[in-house]
C-alpha cells in the first residue's frame, strides 16, 4: 500500500513539474482569444492583426529564416501535412511569425516561406511588436551571439493551434508524429480542440 501511494506522490510531483515548465508560457484563459491585439505586416507588406486568427482555424509558428534545423523541418512538414489533409484542411490557415525581425524583412520572408507552400503567410515588422505579440502568446526566444559576430535564435518550437474564434486549441510538438499532427489538424479544421 504504501508502494503505491509512494507511486502517486512521484506521479504527482512529476505532472506538477511539468505544469510548472510548460504553463507559464502558455498565458491565456479558456473562451478568450489567445494572446493580444498586435499590428504587423505580412511578407506581401500588407498589414495584419490579430482579426486574421478569426473565422478559421489557424495554425501558428513562431521562427526565423536563418534557423538551421527546426524552422525548415516544421515548415517542411506543416506544408506536408496541409497538402495530405486536402479538403479536410481547406479552412485551416497558417502564419509563421518571425522572431528575428531585424533580419527577416517581408522580402526575405515572401522568398523564404514561398519555398514551403503558397499556404502559409509570413508575419514580421517593428521589432518591439513583434517581440511583444510573440510575449503575449507565450513564446520564448533569445538571441544568442555565436561568436563570430553573427547571431542564432534560441525559440518555442511547438506549432499553437488555434480556434475559429482564435482561442488556444493545442499545440503539435516538434518531432510529433505525422499521423499525430495530422490527426490534431483534422480535429482543428472540424471545429474542435486539437
């Protein structure tokens, strides 16, 4: 007996610490729309807000161009698994958003994600409102000086998902399975929580 309540204490502590690592950058309340008012471009110079996060499901990464691994690969795969939803996906929009506007002018960001797919629209402009959307919707991301007087991103990794009322739905984790992510997406995309 004592084994098992053991056993529920670590459980516990175990869920307790996990929620401790994962929730504080996950600020949003249940029936709100997730994050806050921002004012962008998208990589057409076009402005943006968040009303384009409303009247469909959408799916946001937060990234950068010059990233070496995790912005190609989820970029790669959402585009993927757009193209292998089909229909089922229609109503689904993405955005990846820069961390790095300094660098990631609309120019470089229209060439960068019209590699990946038609799909998915780029979001950059001012620094500070960038830097302040990607705090109100709870991503990490600090540049770190690689010594030879350029510079990488350490950033979130994790695909949020969001409602058609733009309310927070989920997240596909970076590494997830296909079959995982797509079966979120379709979820999404049919009106429910990922």
């Amino acid at each position: 007996m004592m084994r098992f309540i053991l056993i529920g204490i670590l459980i516990a502590m175990a869920i307790g610490i996990g929620a401790i690592t994962i929730w504080p950058h996950m600020p949003f309340n249940k029936g709100q729309p997730y994050g806050a008012p921002f004012t962008l471009i998208d990589q057409k110079k076009a402005p943006i807000t968040e009303a384009a996060f409303r009247g469909h499901p959408s799916v946001v990464f937060f990234g950068f161009t010059h990233c070496p691994e995790v912005c190609p690969t989820t970029l790669f795969e959402l585009a993927g698994w757009l193209k292998t939803m089909g229909d089922d996906g229609k109503n689904l929009n993405a955005y990846f958003v820069t961390v790095d506007p300094e660098r990631d002018t609309p120019e470089i960001m229209n060439s960068y994600v019209s590699n990946f797919s038609d799909r998915i629209t780029g979001i950059t402009g001012d620094p500070d409102k960038v830097h302040a959307m990607a705090k109100a919707f709870g991503i990490y991301w600090k540049k770190v000086d690689t010594g030879d007087g350029d510079y990488t991103m350490d950033h979130t990794a994790s695909v949020l998902l969001l409602n058609a009322k733009g309310e927070f739905a989920g997240t596909i984790a970076y590494g997830e399975s296909a079959d995982t992510a797509i079966a979120k997406l379709k979820r999404l995309a049919a009106g429910g929580q990922a």
